[in-house]
C-alpha cells in the first residue's frame, strides 16, 4: 500500500512539473517575441505606451506592426567600385551620351578630422561637376545643370526630377523612394537601399534642394551578399517603442511618430565584410530618425 501510494504521489508530481514547464515555456516563447502582439494587447501595457508617448511630447500617428517572422543578419560588402565609370555614368545622365567626357582632374587630401583621425578624400572634378568618395565608399556628388534647367522649380517637380535621375543611374537601381524632410534652407528627398524586399537603411542616397535648385547628392551603397543561416525571433514593435522612449530626450516642440518599420541598418565600416542586424525604423515628423536594434531592443546610434 505505502509502494503504491509513493508511485502515485510521483506520478501527480511529475505531472505538476510537467504542466509547469509547459506554462514556462509559453511563457518564454511570448518574452522573445513569438507571441508577436500578444502582451501588447494587455490594457496595462496600453497604458504604459500611452503614459510615456505623452511624458515624452510624442503622438503616435502610424500603426505598429504586428508579429513577424523570424529573420537573420544580413551580410554585406562594401560597394567597389572603379570612380572613372561611375564619372562615366553620371556624365551620361548631366549632360548626355553623345557629350564627349572631358578631361577628369584627380585630387586627393585628408581633411574631416573625426575621432582624432583624418579621413582621406578623392575629388574628382569633370566638367562643372565634381565627385567627392572616401575609403567608407561614401560619395558626394556637386553638380551644375544649365542655365534654362536652374530656373526655379517647386518642391515636387524636383522630386520627380530626382526620382527619374536616380532611376536613370544603372549602379542605383536597387534603390527606391523613400520620404522626404526638411532642412534648413531646403529639402532633402531621401532614397533607400533594398534587398529581397527589405529596406536596408544603411544604404541610402539624399537628394538636397537648395532655393528651389538641386545642388548636392550623397549616396552610399552596399554590396549583399546574404542572410546568415540563423534565424532569430525579432522583439516586439511595442517593446521597441518602450525601449525608445526610455531613451528619448523630450524638448518643447511637440512631435509625432510618422513611421514605424522593419529593416536593417548599420553606420559606414572601413571593412572587407559585416553582419548587419535587423532594425525598427522610428521616423518623426520632423525628420529625426532612430534606430532600435529588433534582437536586443538597444539603440543603434
């Protein structure tokens, strides 16, 4: 009798432990994002969300997406690329395929003292135009356009003047609209950089438009080589949010969360290859963009 009682009492205990790790489990999966919107719906997490947007000065003019699947980092390359038939390219879409390339002067210096160190710089200049690259492979391009072109023009007949100029650019094509905000004595039209219908952030091209004329364009592009072959659960859009606001440093003009999106995003690297982890895009209505790492919830700065 007391054998069977002791098996019967192992019996009810081991399904009491078996029960409690079923509900442990459940309990992690939605902690590392499994559950997607599944604590975002709780009333006191609403109100949290509510609570700190409006300690910080922000209102939330966007939805945040649901759960999604799981993703890897994305491995990249730095773009190679020979500057003469860049020029030659560039020259193509200025001036036109029948003008005959002038003579291209080269001229290299160490300026944009950053962290200390001096950052060398290649100029190029063909024709009005020069093109500025660095080792990063950030290029910046100064151009001139006729003078019947340089009249003034409104804001949106420049945006799609720069939509059919970087679409007309053959090492641009991966590149898309993506929005525009303004500066201080202009506008800037941004694109961005995609990869099997991600957004990659890191790889970008601003248009500036300055007194209704384009004057400058700074592009960066990066060469994908793939995912990594781990796939990993990304943080939830709510918990992302959380995580901003934690970080954000309110002023006194009142803002709005315009645009909140999955993507990927790191700073320019002087380096042969990196990983570059998924990100959520928090884009206010004034122009400020932040970053939050989507596996670890820490800001990318």
């Amino acid at each position: 009798m007391k054998k069977m009682n002791f098996s019967r009492a192992k019996t009810v205990l081991i399904c009491t432990f078996l029960i409690l790790n079923i509900f442990l489990f459940f309990q992690l999966r939605q902690n590392r994002g499994y559950g997607g919107f599944a604590s975002f719906g709780q009333k006191e997490e609403l109100t949290r969300l509510e609570i700190e947007l409006q300690n910080a000065g922000l209102t939330l003019e966007t939805d945040l997406p649901k759960s999604l699947a799981p993703v890897a980092y994305m491995i990249v390359e730095p773009w190679i690329y020979n500057p003469q038939e860049l020029i030659f390219s560039l020259w193509s879409v200025l001036e036109g395929p029948e003008e005959p390339l002038p003579l291209i002067t080269m001229f290299v210096s160490r300026n944009d003292e950053k962290e200390g160190e001096k950052e060398e710089l290649s100029s190029y200049s063909f024709g009005k135009h020069e093109l500025v690259v660095n080792r990063k492979g950030t290029a910046v391009l100064r151009f001139a356009f006729p003078e019947e072109d340089a009249k003034e023009k409104n804001t949106e007949a420049f945006d799609q003047e720069a939509r059919q100029f970087i679409g007309s650019l053959p090492f641009l094509k991966n590149f898309v609209p993506d929005f525009t905000r303004p500066l201080e004595k202009g506008t800037e039209i941004v694109f961005r950089q995609e990869y099997e219908n991600y957004p990659l952030y890191a790889g970008y091209v601003y248009v500036s438009v300055f007194k209704k004329k384009p004057e400058i364009i700074q592009f960066y592009c990066l060469d994908v080589l793939g995912f990594a072959e781990q796939k990993r659960e990304v943080i939830p859009s709510s918990t992302a949010l959380l995580r901003f606001l934690e970080n954000y440093e309110r002023n006194r003009q009142e803002k709005s969360i315009v645009e909140f999106s999955l993507g990927y995003y790191s700073h320019e690297y002087d380096a042969e290859r990196w990983e570059i982890p998924p990100v959520w895009r928090i884009r206010l209505n004034n122009g400020e963009i932040y970053f939050i790492n989507a596996f670890t919830g820490n800001p990318e700065i």
